[in-house]
C-alpha cells in the first residue's frame, strides 16, 4: 500500500501530520532538538507568553498524581519581545509551523501581544490562552465566562491577521456556550482542554503540595474528560478543533479524531519521552497502513454513535 | 541522549539503599561528576514521571555476555523513599530501562593546586564519589566529609578511601564517626585560601555549608534537589531562586538545565 496521507491543515495552517506540541510542554522547540526531528511534527506551539516577562509562581510548582500531574508554574515566560528577539530566529528557521500561545493579563494585554506577534515570518498562528487556571487576574475570568471569552477574542481578532486558534477551559459548566462564543467572536479554530483545576495534599504535614495549593491537572488521567468536550464541542460548532488532553500514543491521538479534531496537541507525554510528538505521528501513520486507511483527515468526525 | 540500557546489578548496600549498574553507550564516558539522569522506572502511567539521579559512576567494563567485549556503564546510589524508588528496587539483572542523560551542569573542578572539600550524607555522596574519582584522577587533594543522621547513612566510605580519600565521618547520634553535624567537622578544616567546597545532601545541609563558605569566603558549589517534569529545561517546574531574587525583579533558575549544581553564591538560601 501507499502511504497514507497524513497532511491536515487548520485555520489555514498546513501541516505535514496532525500530531502538535502543547504550549507549557515544549519550552521554544530548541529544549527538544537533541531528541528529536523537530521537522517531523505538524506544528510546535510555544510556551505562554505574555507582553512583560513573567516570573510564575513560588515552589513547588509540580507533583504528580495517578496517571497525571499537577503544576502551578503560573505562566513564567521570557515574554513577547525576549521571545521575537531571541527565540523566534531559531524557531523560524525550522521547517515546521509555529504558533504563538499568548496570555493578557489583562484585555489589553491580549491584544497587544498579538498586535507585536502580528505580520512576523515565522509565525504560523496565534493560539489565544483564555484557560490558564494558575494566574490570579485574567485568565480564568476570560475563560469561565462566555461574554468576556467573546470580548478577548473580538479584541485579538482585530489586533492580528494570523490564524487565530482560543484555547478553552474544561474548568467550566457549559464548554459548548464557552466555544459558541469564542466562533461568534471570530475564532478561526478550537484547541481543548486546558489542564483540569485539581488538589493534592500532603496528609502528614496537613498542607497543600504545591505553594499554589491548587493546579492544573494533566496527563493520561484526563483523557477520558478531554475526550467529551472534543465530540461535544466537535457536534456543535462549524470550526475545526484541536484535541488536547492526556495523549500518550498513536491511538490516543486518532480517538480525539474520530471524536471530531482535526490536529492533536501532546503535552505531558513529551516530558515523559522527548520524542514522543515524534513517535505518536508514526504510531498514527502505522495504524492507518495496518488498517488500510488512505488518509488520517478521513477520520475526522468519524466516530460512530 | 535517549537510550535503552540494561541493568547489569542492582545490590542493597545498607538498609533501603541501593547501588545499580546500567549499561550506557560509550558517548557517556563524557559526562561530568554532578550531571545527572532521569529514568522511566516503568511503561506504566503510574509513577507517570521520570525520576532524576546523580552519577555514582560512569566508566567501563569488560563485559561476558558482550564477548569480553569493553561497554560503557553508568551506576547510580539510591535511597529508596516512595513508589518509584520501590520499583527501581525490584529490578533485576537483564531488565531494560529508557535513560535521558547526561543532564545539567556539573561541577567545575577548578585549579588542581587547590585542595578539594567534598561534603555530603546519604545518598548525596553518590555524585560526589564520581567527582573524588575524577579529581583523584587529575592527581588533586581530595577530602570527603560524610555526615547522616545514623551509621545507615553513611554509605561506600571504603570506596572514597580506595581512592586514597581522606574521610571524616561524623553521625548526628555517634554511631560511626565523631557525633555531631558534618558542618562543625568541615569547619575545623577550613582556611581561607587555596580549598574549594562541594557538597550535596539535605537542604538544611546544603544551606548550613552555604553559609559557612560564605563566612570563610571559600568557593563552594552544591547541587540541588527540586521536583522534576522533564529534565530539560522546559516544563519550568524544578526552579529555585537566585541571589538577587524578589518580587520585582524576579531571578529564578531551572534546577535541571541550569543546575543542579550552582555556585552557592548564586542562590537564596532564605
Ligand atoms: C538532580 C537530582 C539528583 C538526584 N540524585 C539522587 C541520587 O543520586 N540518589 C537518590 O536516591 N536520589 C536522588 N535524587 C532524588 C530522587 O530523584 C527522588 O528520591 C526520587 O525521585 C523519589 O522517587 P519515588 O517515586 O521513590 O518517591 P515519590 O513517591 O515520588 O516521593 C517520595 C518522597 O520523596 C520526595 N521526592 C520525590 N521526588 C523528589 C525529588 N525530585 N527531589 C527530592 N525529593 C523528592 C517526596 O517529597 C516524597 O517525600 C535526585 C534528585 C535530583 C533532582
Ligand atoms: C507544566 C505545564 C505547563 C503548561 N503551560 C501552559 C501554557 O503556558 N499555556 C497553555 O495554554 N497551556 C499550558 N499547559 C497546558 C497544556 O498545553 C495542555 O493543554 C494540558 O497539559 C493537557 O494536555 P496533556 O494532558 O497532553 O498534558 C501547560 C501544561 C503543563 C503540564
Ligand atoms: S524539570 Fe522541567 S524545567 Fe526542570
């Protein structure tokens, strides 16, 4: 047989295979090269950045739980200008799409990132942070709530003319309004989810683990979640989604296909293998030789209920 | 690198610590005492993590099942303390693990007319027992002073020695060596100029040494513990602060990329 076809594109950004890396999971690519091809992936998307660098928050910052972690890094980046002036040169010069995950503050803060990401080579995209549950001011309002979600990305939307991808919160009771109004506002494309809000407590000394006492829960143990909100979110808005959450191989990632994604992102498993990105877009491509399928857009939206 | 070794022993050399030997490409011969390595201790999701270990050793062997043939292994000294510290246990010879490394940054020797201070307890001893080995190697004057809370926790003086290393044991209860903290035996020894100190244990051990560099105004580097992710520099979850950190001018750094040993000069020890 052929090989199969594993290009996909979204928002208008194509990309030799589906598998991408998750912002906060990927540091600026360069971390990963010793590893891995990094012009084997679809996409690399880089670590939150907000318009001054950020410091992120006191330690510990990380623990893991069954089948996942916890972090509270609080968004700690260069910020927008370290990042053009020393971390983009090496990037743009990688045969691969980068996206560029940003964060506000404030409303403001949002726009104006992406006014400074605007028109630069070698920016694929920009992914819009809405959902980061670390952050005190921000985030979390932006992304809890359906009107202020809408106003982030009207703003953005006007300060850029990049692909513009919103990247939403599971931490919420309805992602489907969530994701309605971030179509509405003007969002070209969907990633989800965002990390989980969760606990862990050391019994002993009665205190919480990490300095935050709360944080984001990824890995394996929130697929079955991230898995959800894709095919309900998949079933109710026209734009093309990017499913995120707990992706560990080849199947995880062509599941959240079939559940409605057009791309995946892969994030705590590269902490665990550098290469995974790399490894998982083979697994895909393995699987879809072994079972005869022409091409991996074939199963976009082709779970069968 | 990334790379699948196989574990050639695995020996309990006092109670809940363990020494094992790995086989390593050759490529691995150029890491430096205080680099480190994270292991998968299982393809399982749960412990989900690598864990991070110093080098106890690296170096070569003549190997049976290769032949005779000359291959490369890296040892580490573990304590075992939680639920992947059990399972790395359990292993036996013949059993392969996924190893990233060598990681971080070393320890920088400095002249070799200096006299070289190594100060340690439990299994902080393991990255410096590689580093007495290079440094006695260079033909330096090397001491190791070997604290712990009892005779349990100190581990392979008779290894240091063989090496011609001059030990200093003190227990914190007097069940080998003098009793007492390892600081106070350190102190005694030293002077001004012409030593250099490096040390790795506790924290609390870590800070008090710190500290006693800085008043005798002898260089020292430590090498730090933190929580890692991914050992890479990426995940930003392994910092700790720098000298001149504060909120406004916030300086953290990443144990594993730019540690885990630092110039105890540089960091907040508050
Ligand atoms: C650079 C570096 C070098 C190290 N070198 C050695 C070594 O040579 N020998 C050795 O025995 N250990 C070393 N450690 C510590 C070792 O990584 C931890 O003991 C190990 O990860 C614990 O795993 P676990 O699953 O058994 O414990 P867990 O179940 O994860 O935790 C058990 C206990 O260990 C503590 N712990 C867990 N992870 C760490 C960590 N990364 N740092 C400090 N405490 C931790 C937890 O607070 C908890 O109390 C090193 C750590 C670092 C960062
Ligand atoms: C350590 C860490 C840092 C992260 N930082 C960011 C970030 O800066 N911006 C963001 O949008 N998501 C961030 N995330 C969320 C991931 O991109 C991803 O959505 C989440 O981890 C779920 O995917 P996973 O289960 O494959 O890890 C971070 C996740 C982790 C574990
Ligand atoms: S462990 Fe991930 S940055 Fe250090």
């Amino acid at each position: 047989m052929q090989k199969p076809d594993m290009t996909v594109e979204v928002a208008g950004i194509k990309m030799r295979n589906p598998v991408m890396t998750a912002s906060g999971t990927f540091g600026y690519g360069a971390e990963f090269a010793d590893y891995l091809n990094l012009e084997s992936i679809g996409a690399m998307i880089t670590k939150g950045l907000s318009l001054k660098p950020k410091a992120g928050n006191p330690t510990p910052r990380i623990v893991e739980t069954p089948g996942g972690m916890l972090n509270a890094i609080g968004l700690q980046n260069v910020g927008v200008d370290a990042f053009i002036a020393q971390k983009l040169p090496y990037l743009a010069k990688v045969d691969t799409p980068v996206i560029v995950n940003v964060y506000g503050n404030t409303l403001e803060e949002y726009g104006e990132v992406a006014a400074r990401l605007d028109g630069l080579g070698g920016v694929a995209g920009i992914e819009v942070n809405i959902s980061c549950p670390n952050v005190k001011q921000g985030g979390i309002v932006f992304g809890t709530d359906p009107q202020a979600a809408a106003e982030v990305v009207r703003l953005v939307r006007k300060s850029t003319s990049k692909p513009l991808i919103v990247k939403l919160s599971p931490n919420v009771t309805d992602v489907v309004s969530m994701a309605r109004a971030c179509a509405d506002a003007g969002a070209d494309a969907l990633s989800l989810i965002n990390t989980l809000t969760g606990m862990a407590i050391d019994l002993d000394r009665r205190r919480p683990i990490l300095a935050n006492v709360t944080g984001g829960l990824s890995g394996p143990a929130i697929k079955p979640v991230a898995l959800r909100m894709v095919w309900q979110v998949a079933k109710s808005v026209q734009l093309p989604i990017i499913g995120i959450g707990g992706i560990m191989n080849g199947r995880d990632a062509l599941e959240f296909m079939l559940a409605g994604a057009s791309a995946v992102e892969v994030g705590t498993a590269s902490f665990l293998d550098p290469s995974a990105a790399q490894t998982i877009a083979r697994e895909m491509e393995q699987y879809l030789i072994d079972n005869g399928i022409a091409s991996v857009a074939s199963l976009i939206g082709a779970l069968e209920v | 690198m990334q790379f699948k070794s196989m574990v050639v022993s695995n020996v309990e050399l006092s109670p809940g610590y363990f020494r094992m030997r790995m086989t390593a490409p050759l490529d691995l011969l150029g890491a430096l005492p205080g680099q480190f390595l994270m292991l998968k201790v299982s393809d399982a999701i749960d412990p989900l993590l690598r864990r991070p270990f110093g080098f106890f050793d690296v170096g070569t062997f003549s190997a049976e099942y290769a032949g005779g043939g000359t291959q490369c292994y890296c040892e580490i000294l573990y304590k075992v303390v939680g639920k992947g510290t059990r399972k790395l246990a359990a292993l036996h010879h013949g059993d392969l693990l996924d190893l990233l490394a060598p990681l971080g940054k070393g320890f920088d020797p400095g002249p070799g007319c200096e006299e070289k201070l190594l100060v340690g307890g439990g299994v902080g001893l393991a990255p410096l027992y590689y580093l007495a080995k290079v440094l006695v190697a260079r033909g330096d004057k090397v001491r190791l002073f070997a604290g712990g809370r009892n005779r349990d926790d100190i581990l392979c003086i008779t290894e240091f020695e063989r090496l011609g290393v001059e030990s200093y044991v003190s227990t914190d209860d007097g069940t080998l060596g003098e009793s007492g903290l390892v600081t106070q035996v350190l102190e005694r020894h030293l002077r001004a100029s012409g030593m250099r100190i490096f040390a790795c244990g506790p924290t609390p051990m870590l800070k008090a040494v710190a500290v006693m560099a800085k008043k005798h105004a002898v260089p020292c580097q430590v090498s730090m513990e933190a929580y890692m992710a991914c050992g890479v520099g990426a995940c930003l979850g392994c910092v700790m602060k720098g000298a001149n950190h504060s909120e406004e001018t916030p300086d953290y750094r990443c144990v594993c990329k730019d540690g885990p040993v630092f110039d105890s000069f540089e960091l907040q020890w508050s």
